[in-house]
C-alpha cells in the first residue's frame, strides 16, 4: 500500500501479506510470469524480471515456485497469457488510488475492481482521472539500525537518488526509475537490507487521514488487495503514527 511512507504503516502491510502468504506467492508469480513472457527468462537480461524475482526472494518464496513462474512465462508449460493493467479512482473522502493488475481476464478483474470500488464508497474513473497527480519512481525503505545518516546520504547521492530522507530512524529514498538499477546494485553491495525496493508511483501531494477517514479508506485498499488479480494499490494519502496505531490494535 503505497501512499504513506512511515514505518508503522509498512509494518502493517508486511503482517498482512505474512497472514496471506499462500495469496502472495500467486501475486509474485503472476508478476514473473508476466515479465518473462514480455522479455524472456533470463534476469540478466531482463530487468523486470529480476525485480520480480529479488520481491518474491524477499517474501520467501521457494526457488522450485520461482523456477515454475519461470518457465509457464516463457511457454515452456501450459499457462494463462496475462497483462498489465491499471485502474484509476477515487476512495472515500475523495483520495486518489491507482490500481495495477495482473490479468487473463479483463472483463471479470475490471467488474471486480469496480464493485470494491462502489461497495466502499468509492467510484472507478477513467483513464488519466487521477495518475496526473502521480510520479513513476524507484522506491527504497530501510529499517532503522541498518545503516548510519552519513553512509546511507552519501552512497544515495553518488549513485542516482533524487531524495533521501530520514524517517523513524530508518531511511526512504527516491530516485528515477533509470537510475533505480544501479542504486539497488550500489545498497546490495554495501550489504544494506532494504524492506522496500521498486519502481512505483508515488504521489506529488498527500492527504493526512484522521482515524474515521482512515478506517473508510483502508477497508477499500483492503478489500482491493484482496482481490487475486491486484498486484498494488497506490494512494494519495497518508496517516499519521498515532492513528496507524490504533488502526493496527484493531486488526
């Protein structure tokens, strides 16, 4: 759930996706079915799928799971012919979300996507309706502990970021998706574990939620990441610690 960068928030998506492992490791594998069918089977020559796979490393998932998405991408066993599409929306209090998919069948994700929509007091729009307020960028996240201020700035400088900032005492840092490979090389080989790292839209401006507008707008980006075609939900709004708090005490 992109949209609010603090670390109370990424810790509450991360006990989400460990709670629902079996449905992430179908999301994971859809998305490397995907990129090898558009660019082939080998990571070193094939950007996305290499992001795709460090992600599903990084959630756990077994190699054998990984080798099989692997292989149905390329055709080497029967599988679905998926592609890539984003929906666009408002939620509840009028915040902006963008949601990309991952389908073999338009019609049924795209009634699914609108129905989550309405039933939580949001409305599906048209395309172009809110990704003007987004930015495509390379996202990374560091947990506090893992690296020091002056390490973490000036090996984000010299290797493409366009903004570090500091953050519970961990670090989020931005840059262009073009220099989003060599930054990730350059955080890898100074041994720096990321919690975050991809290419995603981030928001120009965010909405600060309070706690009932929270509840409204995380049930939508709940109930949306629920949904077995949704790879990512982005919103433009983000919610403070104290009402992160509460929020994950309920849960």
């Amino acid at each position: 759930m992109a949209g609010h960068s603090h670390w109370a928030n990424i810790a509450h998506k991360k006990g989400r996706n460990d709670a629902k492992r079996g449905k992430l490791f179908g999301k994971l594998s859809r998305a490397i079915i995907v990129a090898a069918q558009n660019g082939g089977g080998d990571p070193a020559m094939n950007l996305p799928l290499r992001y795709a796979i460090d992600k599903a490393r990084k959630a756990s998932m077994p190699n054998d799971n990984i080798d099989r998405a692997i292989k149905k991408g390329c055709g080497e066993s029967d599988g679905e012919q998926y592609v890539s599409l984003v929906y666009e929306g408002y939620g509840p209090e009028g915040v902006a979300i963008l949601c990309e998919a991952l389908t073999e069948n338009r019609n049924r994700t795209g009634g699914d996507v609108r129905n989550l929509f309405e039933k939580h007091g949001g409305n599906l729009g048209t395309t172009g309706c809110v990704s003007y307020m987004f930015q495509r960028k390379g996202l990374f996240a560091i947990a506090p502990g893992n690296t020091t201020e002056e390490q973490i700035f000036d090996l984000a400088l010299e290797n493409g970021a366009e903004d570090v900032k500091e953050i519970e005492g961990g670090f989020q840092i931005t840059c262009d998706p073009d220099d989003f490979d060599q930054l990730n090389t350059a955080l890898e080989e100074a041994g720096i574990e990321t919690e975050i790292s991809e290419v995603t839209q981030i928001a120009d401006t965010e909405v600060e939620l309070d706690e009932a507008a929270a509840r409204k707008v995380t049930k939508l980006i709940d109930a949306l990441e629920d949904n077995d075609d949704v790879q990512n939900v982005i919103g433009n709004f983000r919610i403070p610690d104290d009402v992160q708090t509460v929020l994950n005490e309920d849960s």
